[in-house]
C-alpha cells in the first residue's frame, strides 16, 4: 500500500476488527473501514457445520451489502482481497462488477492447519469471480496452479521494508557464530526442535551458541515439548525465549545467523528481512524458503530435519569456511532484486 501511494494510487483498507495492521495503517495516513465477517475455513479436526454456522452466515451476508455499499460510494478500480481465507468482498466485487485479485500468501494446511471449506468448489469460485490470482512464491504457485487456470496465476513476491535501519556489524564481527536468532509462531512446522538439536552437535565440537526463539507461544504442549527438550539436554543456558515483538529489527541487531527452520514457508518474510538487514541466513531446504537462498551464495540450506547438517552450516560460519560477509553481501542485492516495487505496481496499478 506504501509503493501504491507513492505510485499515485488511492486506497481504502478493509479489515474484520482492529488490531496491529489497523493501528500501523491509520499511522501511515491510510483511510481504515471495519466490516466484521467470517472466513471460510475449518482447520483440522475442527467440523464447518458447527453450532455457530448460522450466525457466521448471517454476519457474512450483512458483511456482504456494506461491502457493495463501499464500492457505490468509491467505485474502486480494484479490489485485492489478501487472503484465500475470505470470499465476502470477492462476490461482491463480482456483483458490482470491478475488477478483483486473490492476493495468496500461504499455504493453508501446511502452515497454519486450515482447509478451505469447499475444498474444490473453493477454487472453482475464484477462478469464477477473480482476474488474477497473485501468489507470493513457486513454492505456493505449484500448490495453486493444480486447480487454478494458468492464465490467471502469477508469482509477484512481497514487498520488503525494514521499519527502520538497523545498526551494521563491522566485518570484523562478522563470521561469529555465537548469537542465533530463530523467529516466528511457536509451532512444530517452524523447525525448532532441528536447531535445538544442533546445538547439541555443536557443543560435541566445542561450540556454544546461544538461540533467541523469538514468536507468539500458541500450543502449549508443543513449548511443554521444546522445555523438555532443553532441559534433558542441558541446554537451559544456551536457549532463551522472547514474546513476540513488532521491533524485529532490535532482535536482528542482536544476532549473528538468523535461522529458518520453517518446512512449510510459503515466502518466508523473516528470512527476507534478514537478508535485508544484511544478515547470514541459513534455511531448510523446503517451501519459499529455497528460492530466496541460493545455497553458497545467498546464505546456507540444509535438510529439513537434518540436524547434524544444520550444525554443520552454523560451524562452517563460525570457522570461517563459509564466508559470512559475501553471504550477507550478496544476500541484499538478491532480495532488493527479488521483491522490486515495479514487479507488484505492473498489477495493482491500473491505468485503464
């Protein structure tokens, strides 16, 4: 929406309720409206029929005559809606007849353990009611592409900003290894068991880094799971756990190789900003994470559930062998290349 302004477009956020997106918005100048709906998603386990699906229906179809309100009043050129979660305002852009993208920046199942409720008949629709579909990956192409035309997906990475410039390492202080930074949601797919591993490889040689798990704690059995982990292996004094922070850029500064564990990313913005913020990364080999690490050259991959290699790739930082300041060197050329404003404006700024 930044890139959009500057470019001359004009632009109205629509969100459910208010919250951190709201908050940042409203700051930046934007014009914020909140119309409360439901998705369309049933996450595993969990029936689509279930006690409250009345009321869901009811609010959608409230949701749906505001949304059709908005679009007499402003007669937008586009509506993005950013998310395969939601169909309220893709219909009723349909209705009105304005031209709608899917904007799709996850998997669903893979990481966050939801299915669209329709399952095929989902698709159908967004073929129906959408003029592109927009993903932010291969990786999520490849998933979408099997029930969506050719024609109307497109891969169009995110945009990339640091909320403000972070202090630089001097090269000196570059290649030590003794920091490592792992962020996101506290889940199994995010890996952290492999770098919990790793230290314990590492130490077999003599190293002691120390892991910042920086994210929202949200499956309390899975932590219960990690703080066993840690204390049957002595590694209480090499692990800290931090809540999640919107100032990922003081996390960034107090590391030296942000890991990314992560078998399901579908872009994987952390790594990105990482990159960004010219910092050592090293991935798994899996999801969005493998395009942006070109392995040698952009930073470091290793198998997903590999440890002993993922303590390798750290080692080989801290020993010099990889080296740390032409990985982080590089690593920012890629990703400015990567996520160009002008590869998003071509679709989201209309002339005709």
């Amino acid at each position: 929406m930044q890139e959009m302004k500057e470019a001359g477009a004009k632009q109205l956020l629509v969100v459910h309720m208010p919250g951190t997106m709201s908050e940042r918005a409203i700051m930046l100048g934007f014009d914020v409206v909140f119309i409360k709906s439901y998705g369309w998603v049933r996450h595993r386990g969990e029936p689509f029929f279930n006690n409250g699906f009345f009321k869901r229906l009811v609010r959608n179809q409230v949701a749906f005559f505001k949304f059709l309100l908005i679009f007499m009043q402003h007669r937008p050129k586009l509506v993005v809606s950013f998310t395969s979660t939601t169909y309220i305002a893709a219909l009723a852009s349909s209705m009105a007849g304005i031209r709608h993208y899917y904007r799709i920046s996850e998997f669903g199942e893979k990481d966050f353990g939801f299915r669209l409720a329709w399952g095929k008949w989902a698709y159908a629709f967004m073929n129906a009611v959408s003029d592109k579909i927009l993903v932010n990956s291969k990786a999520v192409f490849e998933q979408y592409v099997q029930f969506i035309k050719p024609d109307k997906i497109a891969v169009v990475y995110n945009s990339v900003h640091l909320n403000r410039p972070i202090e630089r390492k001097q090269a000196s202080d570059r290649g030590k290894a003794s920091r490592l930074l792992l962020m996101g949601q506290i889940i199994p797919s995010k890996g952290h068991l492999d770098a919990l591993e790793a230290l314990v490889y590492l130490r077999e040689k003599g190293l002691f880094p120390v892991l910042t798990i920086a994210g929202k704690q949200i499956m309390p059995e899975y932590v219960s799971e990690l703080d066993s982990f840690i204390e049957m292996n002595n590694l209480c004094d090499q692990v800290k756990f931090v809540n999640f922070t919107p100032d990922k850029e003081l996390l960034l500064e107090e590391c030296d190789i942000l890991l990314m564990c992560s078998v399901s990313e579908a872009f994987g913005r952390v790594t990105a900003e990482a990159m960004k913020a010219m910092e050592p990364v090293i991935g798994a080999d899996a999801g969005g994470t493998k395009e942006l690490i070109i392995h040698g050259v952009t930073g470091l991959l290793y198998q997903p559930g590999n440890a002993r290699e993922l303590a390798a790739r750290i080692e080989a930082i801290e020993m010099g062998i990889a080296d740390a300041v032409s990985l982080a060197e590089n690593a920012f050329r890629h990703i400015n290349d990567l996520t160009s404003a002008a590869n998003r404006l071509k679709y989201f700024c209309l002339t005709d």
